[in-house]
C-alpha cells in the first residue's frame, strides 16, 4: 500500500509538474504576443510616417507648380487686358466713324437685272 501511495503521489506531482510547464508556455506565448504586436505598432508608426512625409512632399510640389501657374496665368491675362483696353482707346473714334458712315451713307445706285 506504501508503493501505491508512492506512485500516486509520484502521479500527482507530475500533473503539477505538467501544469507548471503549461503555464508557463501560455505565459511566454502571450509574452510573445504582446512583442510582437509592439513590434507590428512600432512598424504601422514608421511606415505612417514615412508615407506621411512622401505625402507632404509631393503636396508642396504641387502646390508650388500650381502657385507658379496661377501668377504665370494672371500675368499673362493682366498684360492681355491692358493690351485690348490700350487698343479700344487708340481706335475707338475709327470705330465710332465707321459706324455713323455705314448708317448715314446710303448708295441709291439701283442695278439692273438681265432676266
């Protein structure tokens, strides 16, 4: 009865013993999870980042090219207004003229038809 009572205890530490490295295992595991999901936020931040970066870059070229379009575009359009204003004023009288002559010059000359 005294070996029987061996072996069961020898059966019971072992279970314990078992249990132990069982804990122990599911301990490293979420350990090793948790790591590894720092690691993987860490990696997300970086990347985040760096995407962000490349974002902002080419944002400040675009809007420097468009910023350099717009006053090229207004430059342009100014000077072409000024042009069409200096031209109205330097013609408007021959304008003015040509059109009173079309209104009070009227040819009676009547063509004749060969029918």
């Amino acid at each position: 009865m005294a070996q029987s009572q061996v072996g069961i205890t020898q059966l019971l530490n072992a279970e314990a013993e078992a249990q132990k490295i069982i804990n122990n295992a599911r301990k490293e595991k979420a350990e090793r999870l948790k790591e590894a999901r720092k690691e993987a936020e860490s990696e997300i931040r970086s990347f985040r980042a760096e995407k962000e970066g490349e974002y902002q870059k080419h944002s400040q070229q675009f809007m420097s090219g468009r910023d350099a379009v717009v006053t090229s575009l207004e430059t342009t359009t100014s000077s072409q207004i000024q042009e069409v204003q200096k031209s109205t004023e330097q013609n408007i009288d021959k304008v003015a003229d040509m059109l009173l002559s079309f209104v009070f010059d009227v040819y009676t000359k009547v063509e004749e038809k060969n029918y």
